[in-house]
C-alpha cells in the first residue's frame, strides 16, 4: 500500500496540468505601488496577448472618492487611461479587460503623488478582514497546532516507539494538520484576495494576483505554502519509510515556516514593531500550538491507546505545558503592552477587549495546568490511579480552552491595534547670550 502511494506521489510530479491561456498582466506604469514625484498624465498596461477594453474597464479612486478617467483605449496588447492632474495622496487602480480567449481578467494595484501608496489589501474599497476570516484564521491555528504540537509532543513527550495503532492515530493526526494548514491557507489567501480585487469567485479566478502576491502578506504565504508543503513531503516519507528521525526536521521546519505570521502581521508592521515584537509573537504563537496540539495527542493517542504509558506521558507533558502557557501568557503581556498605548485602551476599544478576553482565558488556562501539576501529578505517583482514569475530561476542558484562546488570537490578528500617540518634539530651548 505504502509503495503504491509513493509511486502514485511520483506520477503526479511526473505530469503537470496545463496552464491556463488567459491574458496575463506583464507590466503597468505607474508600477505597483510606485511613489511618484508628480501627477502621470496617463496609465499604461502591458499584457501578454490581445486585450479589448470593456465599460468601465479603468477605474481609479483616491483615498475617498472616485478620479474621474477621460479616455480609455486598447491597442493590440495595450491598453492606455488618459488621466486629469491628481493632487498629492494615495491611489487605488482597478481594472478589468476581455482576453481573447473569451475570460474577462481583472486586477488592482495602487500608486502614490508625491504620497506612500497603500498596500493591495488595503486599496480604495476593501472591507477588510470580515467574520469569515476570523474563522479561517482559527482554523488555520488549529491546524497548526495539530501539526506543530503533535510534532513536538512526538518528539519532546513520547520519546519511545508508538504502539503501532498509536502511531497510525499519530500519523493521521499529524497528516490532517498539515493538510489542513495548506488547504486553509490558501482560502485565506483567496478571501484576502477576493477583497482587494472586490470581485466574486468567478471573476476571482481570472484575477490579477500579482500585486497581493508582492505584498508582505503574500510574500509570507508563498513562502509558508512551499515550506509546509515540504513537512507535508517529509511527514509522508517518515510515514512510509517508518524513520521517526524525519519527524525532526519536519518538527522544526513547522515551527520555523510558522514564524512567516508573525513577519506579515501587527508585530511587524505597525508603529513601535522591532525584531523583538516579531520574536515574541512567534513564542507565543508556538506555545500556542505546543500546548493545545500535544492536549490533543494526550486525549486522543495516549489515553485510549496506550494505557500504560499514561502516567509518563501526563507527568511529562505536565512540564512541557507549564512551560508553553507561561511564554504564552509572558508574550501576550508584552505584546499588550506594546500595542496599547493607555492602559483604559483594554476596556475603551474593541482591540482591547478582545485581548481582555484572551488574556483572561489564558490566565484560567495557566491555572487549570497548574491544578493538574501541584494536585494530579502528586496523587498518582501516590499511587492513587483511579484520578488518573477520571483526568481525561479534565485535559478535554482544558484543551477546549485553548481553542477559545485561539479563536481569541484568530480575532486579534485581522484587528487593528489602536493609534499610537504622536510624539510632540520638544520644546525648543531659549539661549540668552
């Protein structure tokens, strides 16, 4: 079965699909994102084929209205937008043409006079993250909790040989993780995209993606999609060749793709963010998995499957835990304090209370572990073992908590941290002489 699948693997590398025929946007100027000294007079796009202009195929917004465009053309595979003189600010493209294979393409991409252009995701018209997101978001956490944290509870928890239906129920754990976590990256990214470009999925499939792919948002997708493509591939391998020592470099691969979060989000970009925001969010959000995907092999693996190792592998994680809850709750103090510039910000704005919430959870997470620890731990080296067959509700609240601690971080990631206070220069001194 296991040779039939590998083959299988090298027979999809083998053949690959055919690429789509639509036209392709090669080039445009302004470029994408370009910071320009004065108004262009008109814009230009390149394609790779023939184009047709469509109505309203150039539109262009500034920060908050509408630009009017005076006269659109296409010339073979061109198509020039005469444009009125813009005044200073940021502005947002979108446009639209007929390839000649019959597919309407689409895309955006802003610019700047004499002004900082906008990121893709945040052009004129996108809505930003929306509740679906959140959802998206916490799954894709979910997954990588599965797949980091049952990795890491492999290896760090459960050092000696598996039972063999253990180390299937591992496998298949740890694949749904890693399978999960490119799949749902990938509709993240597509519900980003699908914003930015404001068009439904139809026309999404046709659509421009360059200028998101070049954005830092999509630059950490590429890279976190080819880096856990790479643990799904060694996953597989230490799957079928049964060599656990492959489950090393995959273990700390996940954890180290899983830092491209940290380089594309609030820790990175926004005012105060340093290399020490972006570590800290990186810890915590690996603690995160850590803790909430070894719960998950405990309950699921250990506990029905391997009764015998039961007390070894809770006194064990037991340590692990701790540890992994107090970064997580050290990181998200630190990180508070750093994206919230006055203490009633916690109660006063929505950020705030969202991290409120998350900071209580955690904290009632540190203490549930700190139960099972100071009271569990001791009773069942006394030998009392009847405590340890009832723990398993136990570990399934506690795991239950750090979901809610998840979707919590899931909300918080996509929300934006309040404003940062101006700093005032100082006042200049009076020198007498």
């Amino acid at each position: 079965m296991k040779r039939l699948l590998l083959i299988a693997a090298g027979a999809a590398l083998v053949f690959p699909a055919q690429a789509a025929a639509h036209a392709t946007l090669e080039k445009t100027s302004p470029g994408f994102r370009e910071r320009l000294a004065s108004s262009p007079r008109v814009l230009v796009f390149r394609f790779d084929q023939y184009v047709k202009v469509l109505p309203g195929s150039v539109r262009v917004y500034s920060a908050t209205r509408s630009v009017g465009v005076t006269r659109v053309r296409s010339d073979g595979r061109y198509i020039r937008a005469a444009l009125p003189r813009l005044p200073k600010g940021p502005y947002t493209v979108r446009w639209h043409a007929l390839s000649g294979d019959g597919h309407v393409v689409s895309g955006v991409f802003t610019f700047g006079v004499r002004a900082a252009a906008p990121a893709p995701t945040e052009a004129f018209g996108a809505s930003g993250p929306t509740r679906t997101e959140h959802i998206v978001r916490w799954i894709y956490f979910l997954a990588l909790a599965l797949l980091v944290g049952g990795l890491g509870f492999r290896l760090l928890v459960l050092r000696d040989a598996l039972t063999a239906r253990a180390e299937k129920r591992f496998f298949v754990l740890t694949g749904i993780g890693v399978v999960a976590t490119l799949n749902v990256g990938v509709a993240a990214f597509l519900l980003r995209a699908e914003d930015a470009l404001q068009l439904p999925l139809g026309r999404l499939l046709y659509g421009d993606l360059a200028p998101i792919a070049q954005s830092r948002f999509g630059t950490a997708f590429i890279a976190m999609t080819l880096g856990f493509a790479l643990v799904a591939a060694l996953l597989f391998l230490a799957w079928l060749t049964d060599r656990a020592a492959l489950l090393w470099p995959a273990f700390l691969l996940g954890l180290g793709f899983a830092s491209g979060l940290s380089l594309s989000g609030h820790s990175a970009v926004d005012a105060g963010s340093s290399w020490k925001s972006e570590l800290a969010d990186w810890a915590h959000l690996s603690a995160a998995c850590l803790w909430i995907g070894g719960l998950v092999q405990l309950v699921v693996v250990v506990w029905p499957l391997m009764p015998e190792a039961r007390l070894a592998a809770f006194a064990s994680f037991s340590r692990l835990a701790t540890v992994c809850v107090g970064v997580l709750l050290l990181a998200g103090v630190y990180l508070s304090i750093l994206r919230l510039p006055h203490l009633d910000d916690l109660w006063t704005t929505g950020y705030g209370q969202v991290l409120l919430v998350k900071i209580g959870l955690v904290s009632l997470a540190f203490a549930w572990g700190g139960l099972h620890k100071l009271i569990v731990v001791p009773a069942v080296a006394r030998g009392e073992e009847g405590l340890l067959a009832r723990l398993r509700g136990s570990l399934i609240g506690e795991g239950m908590v750090g979901m809610a601690v998840l979707l919590a971080a899931a909300v918080l990631v996509d929300a934006k941290p309040p404003a940062q206070p101006a700093l005032t220069p100082p006042a200049a001194s009076s020198v007498r002489p």
